[in-house]
C-alpha cells in the first residue's frame, strides 16, 4: 500500500546486518581517531560514515517473511 512516489523499501536481515558491521567499524576508528587525537577530517568521516549507517537502520524497515 505505498504512495506511488515513495515505494516501500525494506532492508533485508543479511544487509542490515552488513550495515551494523559498518556503523561499528566506522564507530571503533572514530573512537580510535579521537584519543590519538588524529586528523580532524577522519573524525568527520568516520563520524559521517557511522551516523548514516546507524540513521539506515533506524528509518528503514527490516522485511518480515510471510
């Protein structure tokens, strides 16, 4: 029953959980950036990386079979 101009999008258990693996990689390096106290730009993308992962799996559903 989606609206013709937003079709229904569903992430899968297998690519949500891909997705997670990321969030927490992209997490792990930010973390390890920040108390090395490294370059400001990686903070950013794995900062960037890690919130656009995270915010996936929060605003888009994950499929139910049947």
């Amino acid at each position: 029953m989606g609206s013709k101009f937003v079709p229904e999008q569903f992430l899968t258990p297998l690519v949500a959980t891909i997705i997670f693996v990321i969030a927490c990689i992209a997490g792990y390096g930010y973390r390890r950036v920040w108390k090395a106290e490294g370059a400001r730009w990686k903070l950013w993308v794995y900062g960037v990386i890690a919130a656009a992962a995270l915010l996936v799996l929060a605003f888009i559903p994950l499929s139910t079979p049947g």
